[in-house]
C-alpha cells in the first residue's frame, strides 16, 4: 500500500468502511452492491479495489443473508467482514469504528463514479481534517435526493441539505473521511450529523473531485450506470 499519510496521520491506521448492509427493499430484492461492471468486477469489488490501494484495513459490513454471496466474491485479504443488521447507515458504519484512534474513509457500495478511478479515495487518506467530503457534481435528476453541499472558494463546507426537494445547490458528497471524529448511530444519515458538524466549528472540508456520481437505486439510475459503461 502507498504511503500517503499526511503528517497528522503518521502513527495512525487508515481504515477503510464500507456499509453494504442495505435490504435490497428496490430492485426486485436484488443487493446494488452485486451489480456488475463487466465480467470480471461487480460494485462492491469495485470500491474494494480502490479503497485496498490507500488503506490499511477495509471493513465491509453486510446483512446475514448477503454474506454468503460477499464471502464468494474472491475479496483481497486485508478485507474484515462484519455481520451486521443496522438500523441506518450511520449504526453500521459505528459498529464497523473499532478502533478509536484511526482514520476512517468511508465509501458507498451501492455508487459508481464513473471517471474518477477511484482518485477521490485517495484525496480522502491525504486530507488532514476533521471531516472531508468527496464532492461529485450533482445532477439536476439528483438534486433533492442526495446529500448536497455549500462549499465555499477555500473547501469549506457552509451547509449541508439531505434530501430536500428545492435543494439548488450545486455540488453533493459521495465518499468522506472522518479524522477523530465518530457518527452518532441514532442519526439515519452522515449528512444530518456533518450539518451539526459545520455548526459547532468542526473543521469540515470539501474536495471537488473528478468523475460522475451514479447511485444505482432506481431503474433509470440502472439505465444511466449502463449507458456509461457499454
């Protein structure tokens, strides 16, 4: 693995978390995070692959039904598998927080960012702050659905609206990285608590990043996810 530990994170463990502990409630019942890329490589292995560059550990949490298709996914051996039936995501990845004094890189299985190569994980394990969001651009057929943020000329985020129908701002988060910093379970997204972040002064940043944003969650997201991949 790289060495890309900024001078905060010397004598810290990066560990990366990703929650795929979804009900496949859409879909017909099918989990996103199995959803192929191409023949060799589905979602999930996808976020594996590049969070296994930059981290020490990744910590993947799934549902007990899902674990037997996860453990045939031929994952590299720095992967822990936790089983774990959450009650948001936020619940999942705190019991993925094991260890109180490493970084955590957090992704979404059930994503694609087409485009990016997986750089804005990268970005992630170099930022030294408190809490630092991976920006995608939001497309408009997003807009109200996601997580999106103001961020100002120097990174910082100024707010953050989660799934709010005349939500106009331009930019969302797809990935971030908490730094001595843990989410509150009871909360159902990341986004309500880095919102209560920005209010009490926390050091919470933004880093613009290539690529495309694709939540794989309806059937016309499958449409868009495939258009850009064939």
């Amino acid at each position: 693995m790289p060495n890309l530990k900024g001078s905060k994170e010397l004598a810290k463990k990066i560990i990366g978390l990703l929650p795929a502990s979804g009900t496949a409630s859409r879909l017909g019942g099918i989990p996103k995070f199995c959803l192929p890329l191409n023949e060799n490589e589905n979602l999930l292995q996808w976020h594996v692959k590049h969070l296994s560059n930059f981290c020490d550990s990744v910590n993947l949490s799934t549902r007990k039904i899902w674990m037997p298709i996860v453990m045939q996914m031929n994952l590299p051996k720095n992967v822990i598998f936790h089983e774990i039936e959450p009650t948001s995501m936020s619940d999942a990845i705190e019991k993925m927080s094991l260890e109180s004094d490493a970084k955590y890189i957090i992704g979404m299985p059930d994503t694609y960012m087409p485009g990016s190569e997986g750089d804005f994980y990268r970005e992630l394990c170099e930022s030294n702050d408190d809490v630092t969001l991976a920006a995608f651009p939001c497309d408009e057929n997003l807009k109200g659905r996601v997580g999106q943020i103001l961020i100002d000329d120097n990174g910082d985020v100024l707010d953050v609206m989660d799934k709010v129908f005349d939500c106009e701002y331009d930019y969302m988060w797809g990935a971030f990285s908490l730094d001595g910093i843990r989410l509150d379970p009871t909360r159902s997204s990341p986004s309500l608590q880095i919102m209560d972040w920005v209010r009490e002064g926390k050091n919470v940043k933004a880093i613009k990043t290539k690529g495309k944003y694709l939540d794989v969650g309806t059937v016309d997201a499958l449409k868009s996810l495939y258009r850009d991949i064939l």
